[in-house]
C-alpha cells in the first residue's frame, strides 16, 4: 500500500483517521529523512544513524527554523546532555506550533534515549506534511495533506438530485438464493 491519501478523502475524519493509520503503521524510512533534512537545512550527515545525528537537537532545531524562521530563537551548542535534550524540546514545542499534531510529536526522551525513534520519524513526516499545506517551497517529504473541497449547490440542483438513484449506496440486484436448496444443503457445482 503506497503512501496514498487520497483514497479515503470523503469525509475529514475520514481522511485524518486513514491517513494516522498510513503513518502509524508506514512512517517514512529513515534515508528518507535524512535526504529531506539534508535538503532542507544543507547539513550533511556525519552520524552512522539518524538518531545519533539528531541526538543534540542542534540539526532538528536548524530544520525547524529553515520551515519557520525564528521558532526556535537559541540553539544550545553545549555537549552537555539536558542543553542537547533542551534543544530537542524546543523543536517538539515549535513542530506543535508549526501545526505537528501532538499524537504524531514525541517525547525528548524518545529521541535522545533512543527509546522510540518510529515516533520520531513519524513526527519528521507530519512535519513534512505541514509544510507542504504551507506552501514551503523546498524539497516535499511525505504525502500532500487533503484539502476542503466545499461544494456549492442551488436549490434546484439539490432538489433535481433526490430522484436520481444512487449506486454508492448498493444494490441488491440479482441476489438471492434461488438455487440454493435450503438450511443445510450442499451447492452442486
């Protein structure tokens, strides 16, 4: 199953529910994301891993701030651990105002311990998708966010419609049982 949206589009929560279910269960790999986050920022990858690399928070807040300049206004450098998990918090936060849903962000600690890096490849592609719906002109990562698709229609058109028999309802044309025999009976093929 490709990363495809679309699909289930008809209604809003619809289309949110299947599109957390397409991430939950597919979130973007992790080469992926490290090309998107190359692209976007210009930093190359020097760690063997993507949560090595992103373990300092300094290249997740450069990407956060090359989305939406000035979100996160310092950028800690210090080698020290809760300056690196300070840096991770300000990005989560500044996702959150970036429009990153709070159930696809994660916690510091899933990063930096290395505890849940799934969650945090799904909060790379939500971030992704965001700035698709905003316009950004960079490289895309992820699928394109559905948008409203108001339908206008007159009195007339709508009053023209309730006699028109409707397929997406279903028919029960042609089903029956005729043939069948009875509780119990075998079908003879």
């Amino acid at each position: 199953l490709a990363h495809d949206a679309n699909c289930c589009t008809s209604s809003p929560f619809l289309s949110s529910v299947f599109l957390h279910f397409l991430l939950t269960t597919m979130p973007v790999s992790e080469k992926e994301c490290c090309e998107w986050i190359e692209a976007v920022t210009g930093v190359k990858t020097t760690a063997d891993s993507l949560q090595e690399q992103l373990k300092d928070g300094v290249t997740l807040c450069k990407l956060i701030n090359a989305l939406q300049p000035g979100s996160v206004a310092k950028i800690q450098t210090s080698k020290m651990a809760f300056k690196q998990m300070e840096n991770i918090n300000a990005f989560t936060e500044a996702a959150r105002r970036y429009g990153v849903p709070d159930s696809e962000n994660f916690q510091t600690v899933a990063l930096f311990e290395n505890q849940n890096m799934r969650q945090v490849l799904i909060c790379i592609d939500s971030l992704g998708r965001q700035a698709q719906k905003k316009g950004f002109a960079g490289p895309k990562l992820g699928v394109k966010m559905s948008e409203e698709n108001k339908r206008h229609f007159s009195q007339d058109q709508i009053d023209a419609g309730k006699f028109v028999a409707s397929k997406q309802m279903g028919t029960n044309e042609g089903a029956t049982q005729a043939g069948h025999g009875g509780f119990g009976n075998q079908r003879k093929m």
